[in-house]
C-alpha cells in the first residue's frame, strides 16, 4: 500500500500523481479538523491504519484545519487529481454542497463521515457513513428507564435536560431521540427542563447548579455528552445531592473514569476507531459496487456501570 | 440626618445610575422567582462568576488606559490547561507559579507590542486571541486535560474550597477587587492609568512613562487572566481546550456596562464588579424563570441595552435627550 500525507495539498498533489497502479483504488479524504479534539485525533490515526492495512488500498489524507474555504480547495484539488472515491468529514453541512457536487458530476462518488451535509446535497453523496445520534439520544433514554425501574422509581422520577449547542444537527438530533423514545419506555417520567450546556462542562455546570435550585427533586440529568453530564455530576456534588443518575449520549474519558467511581451512570460508547473504518469500508463497498445504503450508520452500544469493563477507556 | 435636597439626590442618581439598574432587575428576577434570592443561589452565581469577573479586573486598566484586549478568553484556556498539566506532572506547588509565569509573559509580550512599539491594540490582541489559541491546541495535542487523582489533591481548593463559610472564588474575587479597586482609585500608578488614557499626548508632557503604564496594565491583566484560569482548572478539575472561548467579548461587556468608556480614561473597579454581577445574574435569573432558551439570547440583549440606557439617563437627568 502506498501512502502519501499532504498538509499544502496543490504542491504535495504534483508528488504524488502517477502512484496510482490499476488495482489500486485511491481514496481521498479531508477531514473537518485534526487536532482540535482527540476524537478527531483518533479517528485520523485509525483511518491511516486501516489504509495502510489495505494493499489495495492508496490513500490521501487531508485536512481542513476547521477552514471551509480550505476544504473546497482540498475537494477540487482530489477531483483535479482523480481520485477513486473522495471521503469527507464537512467542515460545514451546507457550504461544501457545491463542491460536493463538482465531485459528483467528475463521477467520483462522495462517502460523507461522521456528520451528514444538509438534505439539498444528499442526490450527490453517494453514502452517510457515520454514528446515528437519533439512536444514541434514545439508547440513551432506555438507559435512564431501566435504571429507573430497577429503583422502582419509573412512575415519579423527575429529569432535566442539558443539551449541546443550540443550533447544531448533533445537539438537536440527540435531545430528539431522548424525548421521542423517554415516554414510550417510561411514561410516567417528567422531563421538566432542557437546558444547553454548549457542549461545555463549565457552562453545563453552571446550568446543573440552576436546575438544583429551582428544583427540589431531580432524579435525573440527561446530557448531549459526557463532558457536560460530568459538569453537572460536579455540580451536584458541590450541592450535597446524591442519588442523582447521570446519563449521557456520547461516552468520554471523563465520564467512562465517572462510571468507574460510581458517580455516573451510563453513556452511548462511540469510538473514533469505529467510525474511521466504517468511513473507509464505505468507501470500498460503494467502489466495489455493493450496494450501501444512503445513511450507513455503524454500531454505537450502551455503556453502563454493569457493563463497562467489556469496553476500554475512550482515548477522548 | 439632613434632608437630602433633590439636587443632591440627582448627583446620587447620576453617578449610580447602574447600581440603580441592577437593584430593579434584582427586584425583578425575585419576583419571577422566589428562589433567585436564596443564599445558596446567590453564592451559586457569584460564584461561577468570579472567573469572569477576576478577568475583567484586569481588563477594566486596560480599557482605562485606551486599549483593548480581546486575547484573555483564549489566554484563560491556556493557563487553565497549561496548569492542569503541570499538575500531574511536577505537582500543584510548582505547577502554579509556573502557570503564572508563562501568562505573564504572554501578557508581557502583548504590553511590549501595545506599549513600547505602539501598535493598535484591537489588531495585536484579535491576532494573539487565535495565536494563543494555536499555542494551547499545540500544547496539549488538542486532547482534553484532566488531573488523574481528583479526590487526592489540594488543588481543589481554589475552585471549590470555602472559607468561613464563603466559597473561596468568591473570595479571591473580592480581596482581589478591593486590591486593584485601591491600586486604580488611590496610587499613583491609577492616576497615570487614567491619565494615559484620557490624554496620552498631555500625559507623555506631565512626564508619564506612557509605554510603561500600558505594559503594566496587560502585565496586571494577564495575572488576572492566570487566577481566573487557576479557579476555572480548580472547580472543574479538567477542561477542554476551548474553556475560555468567547469570555472575551463578555468581559468586554462587563467591563463596559459597568461604565468604562471604549475610548479610555474613564470606569471603575467597583463598576465593573456591577456590570459582572449584573451578566450572571441575568443569565440565572433566566435560567430559574425557565425562559425557552433561544429567546434567552434575545431578553438578555434587551436587559445589557436597558441597563446601558438607565445609566445614561441618570446622567443626563433624563429618560431621553430631544436634542442631539
């Protein structure tokens, strides 16, 4: 397998045209912004194993820096180059619509990562490859009722909300799934608030020790993700509540160490790995000519305190 | 006690025209929730405050003093993560005066270039907002930044200690406000600070060292910036590199409301304490009267405007000015 980085892609391109042998397929990807968190760290670590694990496989990976302007660059520069297949993880769902599609009409199929472009791109994408968060916002759900009907509290426990960014698919989709799913396992349980928490642990914080004032009684604190369900864990602490359950939709370092203490419930176990090469193995399948389905959405199981030594620490 | 003419009580309007603001929405938020004005609410708010309002001490001499400082949201990430790294590594007595020394040569390096060699302030610090931010993704290797023992470590003290009674952010924040409140209002480092920046050409004449009061107030910045990191890194014991994202602006507006002018010269300490206090209790009091959040960013808009006007209209003696 051969393997080429390129952080300048126009001159690194030049190097590398003329690599490619018939039975390799080229892939390229630009990624949002590595570096910036350590998922997407992760995830550009694993994609570059799974390449390179790959003998038919020649990949060219890119990266954004979070800049959309660069990220269209980086689309026409892989379709100038004619790559196979173009994997990309969107810096911004509706701006890279046009370059999506240049791609598409050069006959190079699209593989979107992680987060999906918005809904007027989807006839140039030719699969979603990436974690389901209506799903983990109600795994999520079941989660906090099970664990509710275990305390026999399933008929008058009381919930807050905090959720992530407002504005964001990834914050909205995951308080959509919790808030479908809740009443349909636990009818009886009252979500009185949602709040955001920005994805932020200190504002989530700052949301939680509100909550613990207006309300008397909460029984439990659903957040978007671990980092912000560990700030409100910190905030009840602070205020002397105990017995609260704590679940989040997306399990983080923190919150996996929170589990192990005790203090923290459960979470949705997404791991970066996971998602790099379900984004690779799409990209494969679609040259293969498998047939894919629109939204492939890998796996994303529940991770609770009974059940947290099947999985290892999240690198994030 | 004399009577008090209405003269005097127009003086006493026209100087507290915020404090006048902040009692109504204090009255206001109490009766749209009898909880707002529990103790526990109250220490809540103040605290989780305290690390807006330790930055914009700092930031309240450098607006006196004419300038701008828009890099102390991603230099509070910075001495938050770079602290708490420290921390497991050469252990909290070392960590802390390790992390201050590094933001204060941050702030060295943004009075150096404000002060000594004149360059604009917005465009050095709108520059060091995203250079720092680098600065601290580098550092870290963009991962988050957690102490390993959480419950073994004094550390914690900063952030959620308490003192007789009292959370010890709360205070830090008010010994360091009386401090810097004395420094501005009764040395004469003050009144060069107030001087530079009303007439700086007329100061350079009266013999103040102009580069040097401006380097010293981004040095007196950056030391507020790095206690505010110290307190963030305390409370929560780990962080994102992003913690400080955004504080900038809020800061900014603090320090604003509380009444220092842009164009420098004028504000004080206790003001800005006010416009500080006044920021977090709107954001709570929205919270417990349980606002729909997206309209929470437009009321909180529509009170910073109403407290602004108040304050003006307490200085003019009147609600509005029909001419001009």
């Amino acid at each position: 397998m051969k393997l080429r980085f390129a952080l300048a892609a126009t001159t690194a391109m030049a190097v590398m045209t003329g690599t490619a042998s018939a039975d390799t397929m080229k892939i390229g990807i630009t990624q949002n912004n590595v570096g910036v968190d350590s998922y997407q760290t992760t995830y550009e670590k694993a994609f570059i194993a799974a390449a390179e694990a790959n003998d038919a496989v020649e990949a060219v990976v890119l990266d954004a820096g979070g800049d959309v302007a660069r990220q269209i660059a980086q689309m026409e520069d892989l379709i100038q180059q004619e790559v196979d297949a173009i994997i990309i993880w969107p810096t911004n769902g509706e701006a890279v619509i046009p370059a999506v599609r240049k791609a598409h009409q050069a006959d190079i199929p699209v593989i979107v990562t992680n987060s999906n472009i918005a809904e007027p791109g989807f006839d140039f994408v030719a699969s979603f490859s990436g974690p389901d968060n209506i799903t983990q916002g109600s795994r999520s759900a079941e989660i906090m009722c099970d664990k509710f009907k275990e305390m026999g509290i399933e008929d008058e426990a009381q919930i807050v909300q905090i959720s992530g960014q407002p504005g964001y698919t990834t914050a909205i989709e995951r308080a959509k799934g919790f808030e479908d799913r809740l009443p349909e396992v636990c009818p009886n349980v009252t979500l009185m608030e949602t709040q955001p928490g920005d994805w932020n642990r200190e504002k989530s914080q700052q949301v939680m020790e509100a909550f613990l004032v207006k309300y008397d009684d909460i029984d439990g604190v659903y957040a978007g993700d671990d980092n912000m369900g560990v700030g409100a864990l910190n905030a009840a602490k602070a205020a002397g509540r105990d017995g609260i359950i704590f679940v989040g939709a997306t399990n983080f370092a923190v919150g996996y160490e929170a589990m192990a203490a005790g203090d923290y419930w459960g979470s949705i176990y997404q791991s970066p790995v996971d998602d790099a090469e379900a984004a690779l193995q799409t990209a494969l399948d679609v040259l293969n000519g498998k047939e894919v389905p629109f939204l492939n959405y890998f796996d994303t199981p529940k991770i609770t305190q009974d059940n947290m030594d099947e999985f290892s620490k999240p690198v994030f | 006690m004399a009577t008090l003419t209405k003269q005097q009580i127009g003086s006493i309007l026209a100087k507290q025209g915020i404090l006048i603001a902040f009692a109504l929405f204090m009255i206001a938020f109490a009766l749209g929730n009898p909880k707002f004005l529990t103790v526990d609410n109250l220490f809540s708010v103040v605290r989780s405050s305290a690390i807006l309002g330790v930055m914009a001490l700092g930031v309240t001499f450098v607006v006196i003093s004419g300038n701008l400082d828009l890099s102390v949201g991603s230099m509070m990430s910075f001495s938050t993560i770079v602290v708490l790294d420290l921390h497991d590594k050469i252990g909290p007595f070392l960590a802390i005066p390790a992390m201050f020394l590094m933001t204060l040569a941050l702030g060295g390096l943004i009075g150096f270039l404000v002060g000594y060699l004149k360059l604009n302030s917005l465009i050095v610090t709108l520059g060091m907002l995203s250079a720092i931010h680098g600065l601290t993704l580098t550092y870290s290797g963009g991962q988050n930044m957690d102490i390993a023992d959480k419950e073994g470590t004094w550390f914690s003290v900063f952030g959620q200690g308490t003192a007789l009674g009292i959370p010890v952010p709360i205070l830090i924040f008010a010994g360091l406000a009386a401090l810097l409140g004395l420094v501005l209002a009764k040395t004469p480092f003050g009144r060069k600070v107030y001087a530079v920046g009303g007439n700086g050409t007329a100061a350079t004449f009266s013999g103040i060292r102009r580069a040097r009061t401006v380097f010293t107030c981004y040095l007196m910045s950056a030391g507020c910036v790095a206690t505010a990191g110290l307190i963030q890194a305390s409370r929560s014991l780990g962080s994102q590199n992003t913690v400080g994202q955004g504080l900038e602006l809020e800061v900014l507006a603090a320090v604003i409301l509380g009444g220092a002018s842009l164009l420098g010269g004028s504000g004080t300490v206790f003001k800005t304490v006010i416009g500080v206090l006044i920021l977090g209790f709107i954001q709570n009091g929205l919270l417990l009267i349980g606002l729909q959040f997206y309209v929470q960013f437009v009321v909180t808009w529509v009170i910073i405007i109403l407290a602004v006007w108040l304050d003006v209209a307490a200085k003019r003696g009147k609600l509005w000015s029909p001419i001009a």
